[in-house]
C-alpha cells in the first residue's frame, strides 16, 4: 500500500510552497534572460518563489526527468524500509529489454538497490529504473498507479504518467511547473539522498563504462552545481531539472532550481540552464525576516492557558527580492479577530504580505502557530468570554 510521504512532512511547508509557486509576485518587475527552450522555470528554493517562467503549465513530455517521481517513490520505500539500499533485486527480461539509455544488467545478476539508484540516477538507466520500479511496486503497472497518486498528493495536477522511464508514451505528460513541485519536494523530503545527484560518473562493476558519466554537464562545469537530473527524447527535445547552492548573507546556503524543457541540444540545455540560475542569483537577493520558530507576530489568545501565541513558520520566514530591495521591504501581517484557543501547533493562521517601498506585491506567505495553546479552566475561560463580550 502506498504511504503518501507527503502527510510525514510539515503541511503548512507544503501548503506554502505551493502557494508560492502559483504566485510569484514580484518576479515580473525584472526582466528574464531570453532562454532558448520550449518552457522553463526558475524557483528560488529557499523562499519557494519563482523568480520566472514561461509556459510552465503547457503539457510537455517529461522524457526522463519522469525518473524524478520513480526516484520520490524508492526514497519514500527506503525511509519506510520497505527496501534497503544493502537489498539486492532481481533484473526481469523486461527491465534487460528497455531500450534508450541503460546501466547494461542482465537476469542473471542480483543486484543491490544503492547501485540501482546510481544506475538510474548517473546512467539514466532505464533497465535499472524498471527493476527499481518492480522491486517497490511489485510490478510496473502498480508502480505507475503509485506515480500518479503521488503525484496527486504532492498537489502536481498537470502530470499524468503512463511508465517509470520516461520512454514516449500516450498520455505521459507533465509540466515546468509539476517539475518544481517534484523537484523542491525531493530535496525537502529526502535530503540524505540528493547527494546521488552530484555523482559525476558510475558504473556497475562489470558492465561496459561508455555510459559511465553523468548526462548533467554542470556537474563538471560549476562546483556550485549539485543535481538534479536530465531527459531526451526525439518528442521532448533536450531536458534539465538543475540546482544549485551558493552562500547568501544572512541566510546561508540560498538554493535555487531550475526547469528547462525542449531546448535544442546536450549543450544548449545545460548553457540555459546555467543562464537561468546566474541571472536568479544576481537579479535578486535573498532576505531572512526570522529566523527558524522565531514568530513575526504574537497576538492575543482568548480563554487560553497561554495568554499569546507566535505565528511564523517553523523553518524561518526567507523572502527573494529584486537585488538591492531588501533593506527596504514593507510587512503586514493579517490574522483573524479575535484568537480563540485552542490552537495547534502548525495550523495555519493569518498571511505575512511582503511588499517593496513602492507598494509593488512580493509574496503572500501562510503563517501558521508555533507552539499549541489548550484551552484554559471553566473559570478562565468564562471570564475571558465575558471580557469578549464587553469589548
């Protein structure tokens, strides 16, 4: 049965990243390279803005930047430990039958789960795709009923996926913009795994090292580089999901990703890839307005024990501006009238509206409360609703 891994994670993160995404306000005031690609996004990961886009909600095949969601998948079995990276599985005549790219394992091999993900992940393999697939789902048919649960619950709404691979298929779409969703929720979800994706070159003791490098060329090019994935097909055109982390001040390490779909060649997906992400990490600046549980507001609780609550994020408040604004942002932060306990740590609880000097919208951010407030005693309670009353 498939453990939906997004209920293990903090919703109100998850409910504000997509909100971010769906409006990226602000981002429009300055003006995206031209890049060379049937549709791409730029998203600043520690903010959860996008900081550009075009055409990132129109259907494109995801070739195999699909491996993103099989990928999702095997982490959540692994945490689940519904499988183990020590684990060794079967190779099916039908994983040593996919065409496209391959890791080269045959039947008689058993071969451990770790090195399946290498395979898939450097050698884009979709022989060890399908065999990661049937080790987690049982068969490829129940893995992609998976997929798209999953993809539903991650809130990707414009993605349908018909295999694990992303060979040409009928109805196996997906969007810029599900990308990011993908993408930002893997590496939120599953940090200890992300570094496979920095991996630059791997091959399976034993099989032939021609496809031994990993397809992403940044890897080998900027140090600040670390993922995520890449895609062909002759329909979709050249594929990049990118990310990288470069130091921010005052907030430390600022990750950006990037989407770009269909561009025209190997090189050209990774020039306008790098594009997109120099011109995220100078156009714009990244603002901590609080730090991890620090509230930006503490109203008045009614008929609590508490007499206040914080209202915040519990991963901080982490804003993305146009370069040299940050020092002059405008915040309000709108709540209900009056709070009543009792309210649970994490319920999400008036919106923080960010603004430049000149009144132009950066961002709506859901806040939510921090610490749970209970309910007071009969008496207490009593006196502040007569108090509520009066006022």
């Amino acid at each position: 049965m498939l453990r939906p891994a997004f209920l293990s994670r903090s919703l109100a993160l998850a409910l504000a990243l997509l909100i971010l995404i769906a409006a990226p306000a602000g981002a429009q005031m300055v003006q995206p390279p031209e890049v060379a690609a049937r549709a791409y996004l730029l998203m600043d990961v520690t903010s959860g803005q996008v900081l550009a886009a075009k055409d990132a909600n129109q259907p494109v095949e995801p070739a195999s930047l699909t491996k993103l969601m099989t990928a999702y998948l095997v982490f959540d079995a692994l945490r689940a430990k519904r499988l183990t990276l020590e684990q060794t599985l079967p190779v099916s005549e039908r994983a040593w039958k996919m065409p496209g790219s391959r890791m080269f394992i045959d039947p008689r091999m058993q071969v451990p789960v770790e090195d399946l993900i290498k395979g898939m992940i450097v050698q884009s393999g979709n022989d060890a795709t399908i065999a990661l697939a049937e080790g987690v789902g049982g068969t490829v048919e129940r893995f992609v009923d998976m997929m798209n649960t999953q993809a539903r619950a991650l809130g990707m709404s414009g993605s349908r996926f018909r295999n694990p691979e992303g060979l040409t298929e009928p109805g196996h779409t997906t969007t810029a913009q599900d990308l990011a969703i993908l993408a930002a929720r893997l590496m939120q979800d599953f940090p200890e795994y992300v570094p496979y994706y920095a991996i630059q070159r791997y091959r399976y003791p034993g099989t032939p090292a021609a496809n031994d490098s990993n397809r992403n060329l940044l890897l080998f090019r900027d140090p600040t580089v670390d993922g995520l994935k890449t895609g062909y097909t002759s329909a979709a055109g050249y594929c990049m999901v990118t990310t990288a982390r470069r130091e921010a001040p005052g907030v430390g390490q600022r990750r950006l990703l990037s989407v770009v779909l269909g561009a025209a060649s190997e090189n050209a997906r990774a020039a306008e890839s790098q594009k997109l992400l120099n011109w995220g990490y100078t156009a714009f600046e990244a603002v901590r307005l609080a730090a991890p549980g620090q509230p930006l507001a503490t109203p008045k609780v009614w008929k609590g024990k508490a007499s206040e609550v914080g209202l915040g994020l519990a991963q901080g408040v982490v804003v993305t501006v146009p370069a040299g604004e940050g020092a002059r942002l405008q915040t309000e932060v709108l709540r209900p009238e009056p709070l009543v306990a009792p309210l649970q740590r994490g319920q999400s609880l008036g919106t923080l509206k960010v603004r430049l000097a000149n009144g132009t919208p950066v961002v709506d951010m859901p806040l939510t409360v921090l610490e749970t407030v209970e309910e007071s005693g009969v008496f207490g309670r009593a006196w502040d609703a007569i108090r509520l009353w009066i006022r």
